[in-house]
C-alpha cells in the first residue's frame, strides 16, 4: 500500500489507528524518556560552552595531536585544560580551553602552544570572555524561552478560542525542550549560542505540527456534540489519522537536509560548528513530530471531557450504540 494511498484511507476514515484510545501506552512512552532526559541533565548533565561559563580558549590550526597541548598549557599555567580536537584532516585545530587568563598569561600560553606544534604565532588564535559576559548571555538565553513560551500560550489560546489547546500544545513543547537536552547531555556535546537558536527552532517546529493537527481537530469537533456520528474523542482521532501522513512527510523532508548536516558534514568532515545546532535540529524534528501526533491531541480530548457537555454527550452516544440506559452506559475511553 502506497503512502498517497495510505494516506486516502485514513482520510476517509476507511482505515484508522486508535492514536486517542491507547493514549495511556503513549504517556507512559513520554514519561520513561522525560525521566531518562532529566536524569541525564543531572548526571552527566549539560556541558555549557564558553560563551557561557566564561574564560579562555586558544585554537592550533593544521594540527590533530592533543597530547602536545596538554604539555605545553602545562608549563605555564597550573590549570587543567579542555582540549578536543575540531576537524579532519588538512582542515583539523586543536582547541584548548581553560579559565579566564590575564592578558600576561593568555600570550605566555599562546607562545607555548606555537612552540610546542612548530607553528608560526598566527597559527594560533585566542579569544577571552569573562564570566560576567556569559553570565548575561545565560540570562538572555533563558528570557528568550520564557517570553517564547509566554507569546505561545497566548497566541494559541486566542487563536483555537480554547485553553485547552493552549495547554496540550505547551505540554508537547515542555516534553520536546526536555528530551532534546537531554540527549544533549547524553552526547556531551557543548551548548552554545548555535544550541539555544536550534532549542527555539525546534520548537518553533514543533509548534507547527501541532497547530496543523489542532486546526484539523477545531474542524472536525465543531458542533460536535450536536452530531451523533462521533464523540468528541473519535472526531479528534480521526483528525490525527487526517494529518498524520502529511505530518510524517513534512518530517522526512525535514529531517533530511539536517541529517546530512549532522552525519556528513559533522561527523564525517569534521566540521564541528555545525554539529551544535545540527544535533538539536534532528533530535527535536523527531521528537516533535512524535508529540504532536501522541501527546498533544491524545492530552486534548483528556482535558475536553472536562467539560460536562462533551462528557455528557460521550456517554449519550456509547448508550444508544449498547443498546443500554444512559445511566448505565460505561465511560468511554
């Protein structure tokens, strides 16, 4: 069966996956990688780059051995530096980074450095921030995500007319942010400015795909409890069966420019300033997708039948199918 094909199917209702019913099954899902997600931000946890903690680094191009590094920091400074190797090949450097240096010992280092590796001193590069500066950087990091979800709730609940959309998509984001960090902090990559901006996109993303889901579900469930055809929970079902081909199309799209970006270019040629928002980018678009199909609508119906018309409406319906009273009609699922 073709995906075009597939996809019709759905549509119409020929064919149908039950993604509201089995909701518990994806809570459950949801809540072991959310808890995987925040034990890995407390242990190992994230590793926050320079421009956020602070300090020194210097870069050694044309070069792959750390060891020589090591020593030659060694014998100036009684630190112990972070090196890693950036790169392959003809295009490799070697990056130390330590604590905030004096201006006397950030060039006593990198004559070290250019001594140890035989290299011109233009060969090596060295940058400063002090810890005040990445402070504020933190700070703005952090105001960015607070007043991106705050516009959010707003701009949703205005928009569907409902806080319970509001909250289901902000529910789907919290549980996209939380995951991506934590496979964030799983692969020790650092988090940099590039990290933060792919953070927000991935949400931005997610975001997206949950809207397009929503905006099929406000669709399906107008005057719906004025319809004997289908509760408010089967409406909205059919409305994930609706966009879920499309929704898995967008993503494959999607994801395959970012993972030549993180695969190829990162891993393979060794091109490391794009793996920051690279790894964000994948991780998120997944986790994204998956969210907006298993958590956001599943968690909207759940908070709907709160509401004494759709809950009695529900019950009105499940009666006349059994045949039963409606007192006596089971709660549906």
């Amino acid at each position: 069966m073709g995906m075009a094909n597939l996809g019709n199917r759905l549509f119409t209702g020929e064919t149908s996956v039950d993604f509201v019913g089995r909701r518990r099954t994806w809570y459950l899902i949801a809540a072991a990688l959310m808890l995987g997600s925040l034990i890995a931000l407390i242990t190992p946890g994230l590793h926050p780059g320079l421009e956020f903690t602070g300090g020194s680094e210097f870069r050694v191009s044309g070069v792959q051995d750390t060891g020589k590094a090591r020593e030659a920091v060694g014998e100036v400074v009684d630190q112990v530096p972070l090196i890693t190797q950036v790169g392959s090949g003809n295009d490799s450097s070697v990056r130390v980074q330590l604590e905030q240096l004096p201006s006397e010992e950030l060039d006593a280092v990198k004559a070290s450095l250019a001594e140890a590796y035989s290299v011109q001193p233009e060969d090596v590069t060295s940058s400063s921030i002090g810890p005040s500066w990445g402070a504020d950087i933190t700070s703005k990091a952090l105001l960015a995500l607070v007043v991106f979800f705050a516009l959010v709730a707003v701009v949703l609940a205005l928009y569907f007319r409902t806080w319970a959309m509001a909250v289901a998509a902000m529910v789907a984001l919290v549980h996209d942010l939380l995951i991506t960090a934590g496979i964030y902090a799983l692969v020790g990559f650092e988090v940099t400015p590039a990290s933060v901006i792919g953070f927000l996109t991935i949400l931005g993303y997610s975001l997206y795909d949950t809207v397009v889901v929503f905006d099929k579900v406000r669709e399906n469930t107008q005057n719906v409890t004025k319809s004997d055809r289908y509760t408010y929970g089967e409406a909205a079902n059919l409305a994930v069966n609706q966009t879920v081909v499309r929704s898995v199309n967008t993503s494959v799209v999607a994801l395959l420019p970012v993972a030549a970006i993180l695969f190829i270019g990162a891993l393979i040629l060794g091109a490391g300033t794009l793996r920051d928002i690279a790894l964000a980018l994948f991780v998120g678009m997944l986790v994204g997708t998956y969210s907006s199909i298993f958590i956001a609508t599943p968690l909207l119906v759940d908070l709907r039948r709160r509401d004494p018309a759709i809950r009695e409406h529900a019950e009105r319906l499940t009666a006349q199918r059994s045949g039963a009273p409606i007192g006596d009609a089971p709660a549906p699922a």
